[in-house]
C-alpha cells in the first residue's frame, strides 16, 4: 500500500519561501469544499468542523451522537449540514452521498477499547461493516478527491520497539477494537488498489483537548480534569510511570487536513503524534497543579486489557511528506483544555456518565 517514493525526495529539499507559500496552500484549497465527516460530533470531528467553518468549505456531519453531543457543534452556522444518522444504514449513506462530497474524513468508530470488550458484535458493526459501507459508496456513488480513514495507535504492538513507525506490525490483539481499527485499514488498502480511490490513513496519538467530554470510557486527560476540578484525587490504573504520546486535538486537525491536500499523502499511513513521550504521573501532578487541585492521585490495579507500558511515535514521516509539525506543547494543550471545562462545566455535567458531586 505504502508508495514512499516521495519520502526520500522530501528529505533533499531546501526549504524556500516559495516552497512554504505552497505548503500553506493545503488551508486556501478547502475554501468551497463539500467535505463529509462521519462521527463529527466527537472530540476530534467537531474541531474539525469547526475549523473547515473558518476555512469556508460546506461541511456535511452524519453521527448518532452514541457518544458525541450536538452541543458541540455551531449548528447555526449556514455552512454546516448536520444528519443524525448511522453509517452502517443504507439510507443515512444515500442521504449523505446525495451532497457529493468532494472530501470525507472517516472518524466515526464505536469507541473504545473498554466498550469493544463488553459490546464486540457492535464493535464490528461499526468499525468494520460501517466503513466497509461507507467505501463501497465512495466507490459507486461519487468521484472523490480524498478519502481520509482515522485509525489507532493502539493497533501497534504492546513490545514494540519505540518510537513506533508505521512499518510496525502487530498481529496479536487484546481488544476487539485494535482488532477493527486494522480491519478498516485493510479494507482501505482494499479499495485503494481495487477501485483506486484516493486513500489515506491516520494513525491518532493520544488526542485530547476542548470539546471531549470526559466518561467511563473516555480518554484519561478529559476524565483527570473532571475529577480535578471536583477536588477529587485523580486515579491512574497501573504504577503512573506508564507513558504516552499526548497530541493536542488541534494538531492533529491540522494533520488530517494536510493529508487531504498533498498528492503524495495518497496510499500511505501516517502517524499523528507528537515524537514526546509523558509520564502518566507527571500529566496527573501537572493537572493537579493547574486546577489547584490538593487531593493527589491514587492508584488502581491495571486494567487486564490495557498492556503497554510506552507509547511513543514516530512522526518523521508525516513531517517530510506533509511538513506537519505538531507545536502545542503539553502545558499550552491543558491549559487551553481547562478553559474550555470551565466555560462548558454544566454541560459537561449533564453529558458525563461519570458521577458528581
């Protein structure tokens, strides 16, 4: 699947003036675009949508909200297209394909990894049946300019050798969503070959921002902050010297968008991370310390599923074929993170399965 070609090009060139004219030109070319996006009502698609808004492109949202919330996104806006709606239906697709996107960013998943061990029918549902559907209508329906899928990085080994690069393969699985995310990129392989479309891959990083809401299967920097700003001590499952590779949601919306620009992103996976890794103890004291939070942390016994003691990626290749270059740095993501908790706290409150006080 993976056509490098351009890789050992990009790595010989000098960087002009000219040349960053053209590797801004990724933001003016989505202007007027018709762009899908399934699951935009989540953490990563309503920062997406958001974006695309600014950049006047005419964006089409299909989610059941399972686990985003409308409230999330600027529904007023004359430019956005909401459907609520299913992709493993038939008549959602034909309603969404019926706009004739130009673009469609495939981040709709039955998540997570927790969720996919109690509910693995539904898992496979989703995460494969839903895009298996959504790429044979990309197929039949529309003549597509770019098909980007939204994997995990967690389909890498748990021994892998770090960082992890996207060469790395790993065929021993401990949920069934690790399972499916590589299903979804086997079946874009599939139909980039087969029906040529215009395929790529991102791999997440550990997002986090404005916009998730925190849960009984989210992620653990939405959850820190819910219990922080409660006074609560927060609880990290396993010894806190774990480590991962944090990536600010903003980041990695600007990673999606480049891999819907440039040519060479075509056929090929990359990584959306950072290249940093953090101690889950340091992100639980830095978290602590931003909120004012004294009540410390605890530790939980390790969940049986959730194996790996490092996670860090590599992301030289998105760099030099993309010129994605994650800048937020840890401190700047959670404090922008926080911000956003505090304006949005009572609907938080209503939309967290999580207790309160």
């Amino acid at each position: 699947m993976y056509n490098l070609s351009y890789l050992y090009i990009v790595k010989s060139l000098c960087i002009t003036e000219r040349d960053e004219k053209i590797m801004l030109d990724y933001l003016s070319y989505l202007k007027g675009k018709r762009v899908l996006i399934t699951g935009g009502a989540g953490t990563i698609g309503n920062v997406l949508v958001k974006k695309l808004l600014q950049l006047k492109a005419y964006v089409i949202v299909i989610d059941n909200l399972s686990s985003g919330f409308l409230w999330n996104l600027p529904t007023e806006n004359k430019n956005l297209l909401f459907i609520e709606g299913d992709i493993t239906n038939d008549i959602d697709l034909k309603r969404i394909f019926y706009e004739k996107p130009d673009i469609i960013f495939h981040l709709a998943a039955f998540f997570a990894n927790p969720n996919s061990i109690n509910y693995p029918e539904k898992d496979l549902d989703t995460n494969g049946l839903g895009t298996l559907k959504l790429l044979e209508y990309s197929s039949v329906y529309n003549n597509l300019e770019r098909f980007v899928y939204s994997s995990s990085s967690s389909i890498y080994p748990s021994n892998g050798k770090m960082p992890y690069n996207e060469g790395q393969k790993n065929y021993h699985f401990r949920t069934p969503y690790q399972i499916t995310k590589l299903l979804g990129e086997l079946y874009c392989n599939f139909y980039y070959h087969h029906n040529e479309l215009p395929i790529t891959i991102a791999r997440f990083f550990n997002s986090y921002g404005p916009g998730e809401i925190p849960g009984r299967n989210r992620n653990v920097i939405a959850n820190f902050f819910y219990w922080a700003l409660q006074g609560k001590s927060l609880p990290i499952t396993g010894t806190g010297e774990e480590t991962r590779d944090f990536t600010y949601v903003e980041d990695i919306v600007d990673g999606l968008l480049r891999m819907a620009y440039y040519k060479q992103a075509i056929g090929e996976v990359f990584n959306l991370g950072t290249g940093r890794e953090v101690k889950i103890m340091h992100l639980a004291e830095t978290i602590n310390k931003i909120t004012g939070n004294n009540s410390g942390v605890k530790i939980l016994p390790r969940r049986p599923w959730d194996n790996k003691l490092r996670v860090l990626s590599s992301s030289t290749k998105a760099k030099e074929l993309l010129y994605f270059n994650p800048t937020t740095t840890l401190e700047q993501g959670l404090n922008k993170t926080v911000i956003w908790f505090k304006q949005n706290w009572d609907k938080i409150i209503r939309s967290t399965d999580l207790p309160n006080k």
